[in-house]
C-alpha cells in the first residue's frame, strides 16, 4: 500500500512466493476481510496474502519480520471476539485455501490436516473408519481447525469430551520470526516443555499453526438425543445440577431460553415444545447399556425438576432435527433482531439460577433484550445481547449489559471466556479478572515467542506490557484506538 514501505516491501516479497490471485491490495477486496465474526470491530488491512502451503506462510511472515510489520492470521473469519481483526498497517494471513487432510490413522486414532479444513470435515473424513472428531463448535460446518486451535474452541459435547486442546497432540508451528517448528507429535505425551499447551488458545499472539495432528474418539455404541421442555430456566437448570450430581456425565447438555428458541423458530421451525420457558437438549452416547441405564436416570431427574414435556431421538434423522434449533440459534437470532454480541463467559453449574436471574434483571432495568443459550453442562453461558444499531444509544447500552454479564461471571467464580478468546473485545476485560503480576507474567511468555510484537498485536491484553506491539509506534495502540474508534483500554 502506498506510503507504507514495510508492507510494499511484504506485497512484494509475497508475490515472488503466492500465484497472483493470492495477493490482494485491492481497497474494494480488502474490505472483505474488515471483520470477523464480531463484525462491530471493523479494520481495513494493508494487505491480505492468501497463501496454498506452509512454505509460502513462513515466507510471508519471514518478510513481515524482517520488514517489522505486524501480521494477523486468519482462517475461515467465524471468531466472536475480534482475535481475527486486521490491523491498518498490517498483513492479514489467510489460511483458508490450506485445506489438505493429509493423513487418516485409525489405527493410532489420529489425524493431521492444515489449518484450513473445515472441523465438520474432519468428521467426514473419519466416520468410514469408525471414528469423528469430537470437538464442535455450533459453526462447525464452516470454522476451521487452525482457528479452533487458536481459540482453544470447544462445542456442545466439550462437557464430556473436552476443548480442542485436549485433542491436538502435535503441530507445525510458524513462529513471528518466520521459523518452522514442529510442537509436540503422534504420541500421547512428549518429552520436554509444553510449548504446545502454550500455543493452543494463544489466539494468533505466539504465531500460526500451518499443521495440526488430532486425536480421533471411537464411534459410540449407541446416542441418544433427549430433547425436554421446562417452565422456566430455573427448573431447567435444577435438573441439570441433578444429573451431573448423580454422577452422570452425558455427552452434551444445552440450554436454551423462550427468546432464544422464539429466534430458532423463527429461523429453522424446530418445533421445539410449544409455551416452554426453556428447554434442554440432552445427549447420551456411549455402550447401549450404558447408555439405557442412564437415559431411565436422565428421565426421572428432568421429571423430578418439572420437565413438561420429553421427546427422545435414537436414529441420525430425528437427532439432526433436535440439534437443528441449538446449532442455529447465534445465527437465528438475525430473525428477531437487526443487531446483536454474541458474549461468552462461565461460571459454575450451581449459580445457574441466580446468574440467569440476574441476568433477566439487568435486561429489564436497562431495556436490551438478553437471549440465553448456553453450555448448561459445564457452565459456559453464551448470552445474546440484542440491540439495533442505527438507533442512537443501543449500541453503548448493549455493550454495557454485555460487560456487566462479564462482571456476574466474575463475581461468581467464573471466567470472561470459555471458548470464544479474548481477541480485541474482551481486552479491557482482563483487569477485572488478573491482577498486574498475572498479566505481566503472561506477557513475558508473548514476549519470550514475540518480542517485536508483530503477530496479532493489540488483542488479548488491555495495556502494553514489557515488550513493544508494534516497532516505531504507540506501544500497544491498536488503529481503532488511536482513530478514537474503540474503548479498548
């Protein structure tokens, strides 16, 4: 881009290493790429370098290193959090055309594929062999694995089958020097530092994941998807804690509030039970007579807690119906509201009802409508604050209310985030939750992978700390900051 010269410098290394198509400079396609999922943040990039294979990534970053212009990498652009946002005098590195799956091993229950395949895909590639790729978001038909390992994503069945970090076992890793490292491998446990732990979940701050091995879980016996239908949120969230008090640990349990299965009717026409307050989809998988056993449990339990109504699928058909509601709702809300922040927070299942009440108390005394969808089983709310953006006001009130959510996880022993990051939206957030030696000591840990500060600056933590962001600038100022667009700090 003109009066840039690092970045003329990176455009033009990079189409010595990409075919054309795969260097755009082009202000009309540049602003394809403004946003994330989160489109309330939005960033123009410099340049955006689609590369097809790990060399060509490393390459690109070599030069952006060299040339001391920061980088944010990219995958299919389905984050909730800004992690993905450009930067204005920055590249923005596109993985998505790195959708090789390079190897199915049933036979050591893995598989490594490039941070561009689809998470559905992975699945797809397994079943004939008797296996599928547990972790799944509710984007999972579009989000990718490079992505997902950034976020540490997780999905509906995390509650049984944990986070994407429990599933990557090794990766090819590009550091922000523009080095190749290979991090962690086939085998279970790997000898030395964890680097790995540190690089899932590090949200594009320590560098980009071009090869990922995965860790592949048996087909089930057999699954059964219950689908039950309370009065009120309250009583949903009472059989919760019964279930899992009783020592049953199902594969999934999700809850959705009036409002949000009013969004997935509206949406998907679910038909979802018809005057419910809330509703629990439950998923039992395992051995057939395990899975009987528990399924009588899970009944007497919901009944216990006021359940009105309990449909049970058994066949892929009639599961995929139920699932149907709940995997829309983030998009189905679109329905019923012009805009809308997707939050993410957690805190433990026994403070279900107090938060939610809470919650609903914050939506009347401030007028933003609230819809809840949420992981019930493991306490990771997934609020959706509701609000139009071309009134004036809505906007700032809802990303009040969507702050004060944060705060009652806090409050409550949780966490701003369970799986969706930090990224640019929740940066300011962090003080709330760690104290100044907690977030100088994860600096030090970016800056001992980092220390220029060029790979996805301004993202993650609220001040600058220790090392620069970005060479010859503020540190730490992140454009929206400094155009007076963001009150990120």
């Amino acid at each position: 881009m003109p009066g840039m010269p690092g970045v003329d410098a990176v455009s033009q290394r990079a189409r010595e290493l990409i075919p054309p198509e795969g260097v755009i400079t082009d202000v009309a396609r540049l602003r394809t790429y403004e946003c994330d999922g989160l489109s309330h943040y939005r960033v123009v990039p410099a340049l955006v370098v689609i590369p097809e294979d790990a060399a060509q990534l490393a390459g690109v970053v070599r030069a952006c290193a060299e040339h001391g212009v920061p980088f944010v990498a990219r995958g299919s652009g389905t984050g909730l959090s800004g992690g993905a946002l450009p930067h204005a005098e920055g590249v923005l590195v596109v993985t998505s055309k790195m959708r090789t799956i390079t190897a199915v091993r049933p036979g050591d229950q893995r598989a490594v594929v490039e941070p561009g395949v689809i998470n559905l895909d992975v699945t797809r590639a397994a079943t004939p062999h008797g296996y599928y790729y547990a972790p799944d978001p509710s984007s999972q038909q579009i989000c990718s694995i490079g992505g997902n390992v950034a976020e540490n994503s997780g999905g509906a069945h995390c509650l049984k089958y944990g986070f994407t970090t429990n599933h990557v076992l090794g990766a090819d890793f590009v550091s922000p020097q523009g080095e190749v490292v290979q991090l962690g491998g086939i085998a279970p446990d790997t000898p030395g530092y964890d680097l790995l732990g540190a690089v899932v979940g590090s949200e594009g701050t320590l560098g980009i994941v071009t090869s990922a091995t995965v860790r592949l879980v048996r087909l089930p016996e057999e699954v059964r998807t219950i689908l039950v239908g309370f009065a009120s949120t309250d009583q949903a969230g009472a059989a919760v804690s019964a279930i899992i008090a009783a020592g049953i640990v199902p594969a999934a349990i999700e809850m959705m509030d009036a409002l949000a299965i009013e969004a997935a009717e509206a949406a998907v026409h679910c038909n979802y039970p018809d005057g419910a307050g809330a509703v629990l989809v439950i998923e039992l998988d395992g051995a057939a007579v395990e899975v009987a056993a528990e399924y009588d449990e899970v009944e007497r339990l919901c009944n216990d807690n006021g359940a009105f109504e309990q449909r049970l699928a058994t066949d892929p058909v009639d599961r995929a119906l139920i699932w149907k509601g709940r995997k829309s709702a983030f998009a189905a809300v679109g329905r019923i509201s012009p805009d809308y922040i997707v939050q993410d927070g957690v805190i433990p299942r026994t403070a279900l009802p107090e938060v939610l009440k809470a919650i609903a108390e914050l939506s009347g005394s401030s007028g933003v409508r609230v819809a809840n969808v949420f992981h019930a089983g493991d306490g990771n709310l997934h609020p959706l604050v509701l609000f139009d953006e071309s009134k004036d006001g809505e906007a700032e009130a809802a990303e009040e209310v969507s702050g004060a959510i944060l705060d009652l996880c806090i409050e409550h022993g949780g966490s701003i985030t369970g799986e969706h990051g930090v990224g640019m939206d929740k940066a300011r957030y962090m003080p709330r939750m760690y104290d100044e030696a907690d977030l100088d000591t994860m600096q030090l840990v970016r800056c001992a992978f980092d220390p220029d500060g060029i790979s996805n600056p301004g993202k993650v933590f609220p001040t600058p700390r220790l090392c620069g962001e970005v060479p010859g600038r503020h540190r730490g100022a992140h454009p929206l900051q400094e155009a007076g667009l963001a009150e990120v700090f």
